[in-house]
C-alpha cells in the first residue's frame, strides 16, 4: 500500500506536468482565459507576497503539488478498481468537479471569472489527460473494464 501511495504520487507530478503544457496549447489556441491554478493565484492573498517574477513559477509547482496529493490519494484507492480501464481518467474529472463544486466558492472565485463551456470542456479534457498518466493505461491494449 505504501508503494502504491509513493508511486501514486510521482506519477500525479507527472501527470500534472502534462497537464501544463496541455494547458499551455489551449491557452495559446485562445479556447482558455485562465487556468484554474492561474485563478487561485489570482484571488490567493498568500501568493501576493511572492514577487511577481517568481509567481508563475511558484503557482506551476503548487499545481504539480496538488497533483502529487491527488495520485497519492488515488493510489489509496483498492487495486481492483484502479485496474479499470476509466478509473484514472474518471478520477482526473472528479478532481475538476471537487474544484469546481466546493472550493471555487471557498477560495472566492466569481462564477463570472470562471470557465465557460468551451474552457470546461478543454479543462475536463487535460483532467482526463491527467488521470491517463496516472492509471498508467494509455499503452495497454485489452485489459480490464
């Protein structure tokens, strides 16, 4: 169980690492404003005391650290159901609506300020990416579910 913890967690960085540079490519393709860490930011008092030229950076490591807690805990999950074929992916997407459910409102993020459809859909598209990664199923053929 420890393992799958620790394992959990290095494949959440990465995954959340692949998920900036998808977010990157929609950000560039105009089909997001902002990201939903780039919002935290923006309404975090905690992050204005960090100099404006490290406050990207500083946010990119908050998310892949936030990544890292949402593999450790998927990694918690029973192996049976982290076997499935859409358990990875599915989880990436119960992350986006734990976000955007409960705690957009508790961090004060204006519904007016947050995503559109066509921004939800890219942002449950790159939560997708991020659960592939994290199932570790995206090159496996056959296989359970």
């Amino acid at each position: 169980m420890k393992t799958d913890v620790l394992h959990g967690a290095v494949r959440g960085v990465v995954g959340a690492m692949s998920m900036t540079g998808a977010r990157h490519l929609t950000a560039d393709l105009g089909l997001v404003r902002a990201t939903p860490p780039e919002m935290i930011a923006k309404h975090s008092r905690g992050l204005r005391r960090i100099p404006k030229s490290r406050r990207q950076a500083v946010v990119v490591a908050l998310h892949w650290s936030v990544g890292a807690q949402g593999g450790a805990i998927y990694g918690l999950l029973p192996q049976s159901l982290r076997k499935t074929r859409w358990a990875g992916p599915l989880w990436g997407v119960v992350i986006f609506a734990v976000f955007d459910a409960a705690l957009r409102p508790l961090l004060g993020i204006k519904k007016g300020d947050w995503p559109n459809a066509r921004e939800r859909a890219a942002l449950i598209g790159d939560h997708l990416l991020y659960g592939l990664v994290l199932s570790e199923r995206a090159g496996e053929s056959g296989g359970a579910g």
